[in-house]
C-alpha cells in the first residue's frame, strides 16, 4: 500500500491535512494588506521574499467561528494552480504519513458543492483527519478574485 504524507494544521478544535506536495512552506503569522472590493474570507496580501502572495482565512472560507489570533497562527503558503496562496491556519505543526487503506472517502452526510474539497477522512490510531484538497476550494469566480489581488 502507498503512504502519502500530509501537513497537518488545526482550525478551532478539528485537524486537518493537505498532502505535501501542494505545500511550498509555513511561515508564521504575519499581518495581511487589506485589499478593497475582495470576497470577505481573503485576508489582503503579504510580501513573502519580494512575492506578493494573496491570504485566505480557512475559518471563514469554511465557516468555523473564531478569530483569535495567536503565537500558534501559521500561513501555510501552497501552490495553487501555480499560484501561490497563503490560508491562514490556527497551528501547523506535524506532517504525518497515512498508509492509503487508513484513508475513506467522506461520508455522505458531507454533501453538496462542500464536499467537493474534502478528499477523505485520515485515521491514525484514535485521531481522525479531514483531508484536503484547497485546489478545488474555489469556484472559477473565486479564483479570478485570487488572481486579481
């Protein structure tokens, strides 16, 4: 069976993975640009090493309620149909590897047009992890928002 390895990361209580291939770095919190006229869950830009990189904030892209900030706040800067987007995280500090037979599909009562990022559900020993993938986590509008910023 292949193991696949992923960057694990916390919004509020639930921990989620993204596989690490898509992860080009984590970079502590550093406080976005705000940008006028973008959708509400993009935080601004920030300069990374003379790049302008776009900040989403995950909690309100998915509706987690919560917006403290804190010495544990990451960006996790991922490349995202080859552009880079930072998502701000509450912690991100393992990568772990899931042999694929410990990876499901999402249940169905994960429905609609929400289900369409999640890519499974990892179990390791008692933990459970929801899986990514922030590819496909906005619409075609969404991204030319991204693009645009």
């Amino acid at each position: 069976m292949a193991e696949i390895q992923f960057v694990v990361f916390k919004l509020g209580k639930e921990e989620y993975g993204v596989d690490i291939m898509q992860v080009k770095e984590i970079v502590p919190y550093k406080e976005p640009v705000k940008v006028p006229n973008t959708p509400n869950f993009i935080e601004g830009i920030i300069n990374l090493r003379s790049e302008i990189i776009p900040i989403v904030n995950l909690k309100k892209r998915f509706n987690i309620p919560g917006e403290a900030l804190n010495e544990d706040t990451r960006i996790i800067v991922m490349n995202i149909e080859a552009k880079q987007v930072g998502f701000i995280v509450d912690d991100a500090s393992e990568v772990t590897t899931i042999n694929e037979e410990n990876i499901e599909t999402a249940p169905d009562i994960i429905a609609g047009i929400e289900r369409k990022y999640i890519t499974g559900i990892g179990k390791i020993k008692d933990r459970i992890l929801i899986l990514l993938d922030l590819d496909k986590l906005f619409s075609a509008k969404e991204k030319e928002s991204l693009e645009a910023v």
